[in-house]
C-alpha cells in the first residue's frame, strides 16, 4: 500500500513499476469507497484519458472497479484535455471525475486525477480521505459489457459539448475574422486537432508540429517550458508566423512564443491575458494568482482599482476561491489559467485561442502588445531553477531563512518578506525571490523575477547560495 499515496489532486507513479493495473485497481476501489460514503449517490463519474502509454486500458479498469461497486460511469470514447472531464462534471451535474494522465511528467509516468462535483480538483482533505480508503476493502470489479447490461455503463464523446464550451468564452465572430499564421505544438498530446476545429471558420493557417499521439513524446516532457519549446520557437522564425502556441500532455497548460520567435514566460502571459481582459473585454473583479507569479499582474490590478490575492503553489488554490469569490482571472505560475464564467480549472485550449482573439482585436504583432504592456507595467525577466536535495525539512529551511533573510539580493536592498508558500523575500524595485522547498519530492525549487536579465541571474544565484548555505547548516554536527 506505501506505492499509492494521493497527492495535489491524484497519484501518479512509474509505468509498470507502482503505477501497475493491480496499484491502480487499489486506488480505484479507495475513490470508490469515497465516493459512496462521503458524496451525493447515483450521479456517477466521468471518466478520461491522455494519449499515454495504456491510458485508455487503466481508464478502462478504472471504469470497472466503479462499475463493480455500483458506481455508474460515463467513459470517453476518446483521449481529451484534463479540463473537458472537469466541464463533463459540471455538465452532466455527476459526483466527480477521474483522469487517467500525468500531465507534463516523462512518459515512463502515468497518473490519477480526481475531480470534484465543482469540476475543480478535490481538496487535500478528499485526497487524504481517499488514501485512507486504499486497501481497506477487497478490489470489486464489473466486466464493462455486464455494466452496459445492467444500465451502469455508457461511452460517450466528450469533445463536442466541451469546445463549444470554449467557443461559448470567445468572441467567435471577431475570430472568424482572424488571419494568422500560427505554429502550434501539441506536444504529441491530447491537444493536437482541437485547435483546427475551434478556428475552421477563421482565416488562419495553423501549422502543427509534434502531432498525434506518441507516447514516448519524442524524447522531452510534454511541458511547454522554454527548453521545451525550442523547435516551435525555431519554426515560428523560419514560417514569418505570428504567434507560438503549446499545450502540455493533458492540454490544460500553455506556452507561448512571440512573432519575433522569443519564449515569454507564464508571468509575462498572465500578465497580457489580465490586461486583455480587463481593457478589451471590461472584466472586473478579483484576481488570484499563486505566490510564484509576478509584479506586473500586481500593478496591473492597482491602475485599475482591482482587488488581487496570491495564494500556496499549485491551481487548486486558485480554483477554491474562484467557486468561494468573485474571481474573473487566476494563474500560476506553471502555465495554468482559468477564467471566471468558463470553469473553476485551467484551460490551455482556451488561454491558447485567447491569444488568436487578442491579436484579431488590437491588430498589432503580439510583440508590440508586449512593448506596449511593459512600457506602462515595467519589463519583466524570470527564471526558475529545481535542484535535487535529500532529506529537505522544509519547516526548518523556512525558519532559517525567515530568521536570518539577506539584506540585499541583486544589490537591491530588502523591503518585504512573505512566507504563503516557502520564503518570499521581496525587494524595494518589487524584485524578488522565492524559495520553495517541495512538499513532496526531495528537491528544492528556487525562482526569481528581475527587470534586468543581469539581475535576475545575480538574484537567482544569490538564492541558491542562500539555499545551500541554509541547508548545509541544518545538515551540519549541531546544526
């Protein structure tokens, strides 16, 4: 049982090492037992998948453990973004959702998401519930056929009813006006044809690259982060495009390059999709981003009288307080964004077309929206680095760092410490660093946001200094 333990909002482990179709029939019986102890019977739960290696077959077992303990089962027909199984729930008003994906990890990796009645993904408390669950009763299992006999199970194809879902946010007669070379990558993911279908009545020319499914994702992560993006980046120079657009593995995260073939950074995009927002589409409200976002997005909201709040690591916060408040816009800094009136969830699908309506409607290169947005919000470089570190006491590294903070970092001096999520030390340019020791992997994650490429990289070498110093202490005879 130590091989399943839920985490942010699931359990993923190693293809055919923990992550076995006995493990996953365990997990599956404990989010049974969940399901009918803690949440509202006879509504059943949708099920989904990614293009990953035996994603449809461990979606598929899933299905008939649900069906065995009496659980109806609504299963896709097809592999679908994470957030097409969150509007399913909301839709279909069912009790939850289980996706089958690892999202941006390596293809060895495969995974259990699990999403509330809300659509939003459950909160730790469920999570913890639902490990408590794991192997306290027998696995039961129903054969898929026996459960469409019994009126329990029913397949069905989700992506219809989840991109008009999508078209319904946009401004789809601006769009059919759109004429624009676009490069996108899906990454071999579930992203790959959604983007052709919503844009069909447009005059764009979408240009794919990495399409279809490949479970190994040739050879990188299915995570649009700069390293990863370096082919789309290329091809979006050499095509004279207009844009770059990427979605993860499970299609729920973005990335972004510029007309000019430049990578802009999650903190540079929540900042252009908030100001789009608020100047083009006259939202208003509440903006929440997590602790790892930026000072734009801040200033951003103080021009405009808006009321912002950052919140721990990680899109489940964001989702708890767009269903609790009245947030229009929320993101972190992964590449994750959802929007008021769409679903409590990130959608990269929608942040991707977003873009495609944006450039449609200020008629100007996406880097000339950027100059402008920097000109008014101050230019914005930054940069994160993970470095592997056993036996992190996460508390005591917070603790010492709070206790003994630098004075300066970039020769910028201090102004104002955070500890939301880890250690936030910012300074009085709004420069700023955040180290974060994970929760949950023996590492220690280390960002920083600058206006100056010179300062960021001094910023963020001082914070590894820092780190190392810290943690050399505590590991230390005596320390």
């Amino acid at each position: 049982m130590r091989d399943i333990k839920f985490g942010t909002d699931g359990w993923r482990g190693v293809i055919a090492d923990d992550f076995t179709f006995e493990n996953l029939a365990k997990a599956a019986q404990a989010i049974a037992d969940y399901y009918k102890t803690e949440a509202k019977k006879g509504k059943g739960i949708v099920i989904g998948y990614d293009t990953r290696f035996l994603s449809p077959e461990f979606a598929l077992r899933v299905a008939e453990v649900l069906l065995g303990n009496e659980i109806p089962v609504l299963l896709s027909q097809t592999d679908v973004p994470t957030q097409a199984i969150s509007f399913t729930v909301i839709d279909k008003a069912l009790a939850g959702g289980i996706m089958i994906t690892a999202s941006h990890n390596p293809y060895r990796f495969n995974g259990v998401k699990v999403k509330s009645s809300s659509g939003a993904s459950v909160a730790p408390e469920v999570t913890g519930k639902i490990e408590s669950f794991v192997g306290k009763n027998e696995v039961k299992a129903l054969p898929w056929e026996e459960g469409e006999k019994r009126g329990l199970a029913a397949k069905m194809d989700l992506l219809p009813a989840y991109l008009n879902k999508v078209s319904s946010f946009l401004d789809m007669e601006l769009m059919k006006k759109a004429h624009l070379k676009i490069v996108y990558d899906s990454m071999y993911g579930v992203g790959y044809g959604l983007l052709e279908k919503l844009l069909e009545k447009s005059n764009c020319q979408l240009i794919n690259i990495h399409p279809g499914p490949n479970p190994g994702f040739g050879g990188i992560n299915p995570e649009p982060i700069e390293e990863n993006l370096e082919e789309l980046a290329h091809q979006v120079k050499a095509k004279e495009a207009h844009l770059g657009l990427a979605t993860d593995g499970d299609a729920d995260r973005m990335g972004l390059i510029d007309d000019k073939g430049r990578y802009l950074s999650p903190l540079q995009i929540f900042s252009l999709l908030l100001l789009y927002l608020v100047e083009e589409r006259n939202m208003r409200g509440k903006v929440v981003k997590t602790v790892s976002l930026g000072y734009q997005p801040e200033r951003i909201c103080r021009k405009f009288g808006l009321e912002w709040e950052q919140t721990l690591v990680g899109f489940k916060y964001i989702a708890d307080k767009m269903l609790k408040e009245e947030v229009f816009f929320g993101g972190e800094e992964s590449g994750g964004y959802g929007y008021y009136g769409h679903l409590p969830e990130r959608d990269g699908v929608l942040s991707c077309l977003l873009f495609v309506e944006m450039l449609t409607k200020k008629g100007k290169p996406l880097s000339s929206i950027l100059d402008d947005m920097e000109k008014k919000f101050g230019k914005s470089f930054f940069k994160r680095v993970d470095f592997e570190q056993e036996g992190v006491d996460k508390e005591r590294i917070v603790k010492e760092l709070t206790l003994n903070p630098p004075s300066a970092l970039g020769s910028v001096p201090l102004k104002e410490i955070l500890t939301i999520d880890g250690v936030k030390f910012i300074m009085e340019d709004e420069s700023w660093l955040l180290i974060r020791p994970s929760g949950t992997e023996p590492k220690v994650r280390v960002y920083a946001e600058a206006p100056k490429v010179s300062q960021l990289q001094r910023i963020i070498q001082e914070g590894e200094n820092l780190t190392r110093a810290v943690i050399d202490g505590i590991n230390s005879p005596g320390g």
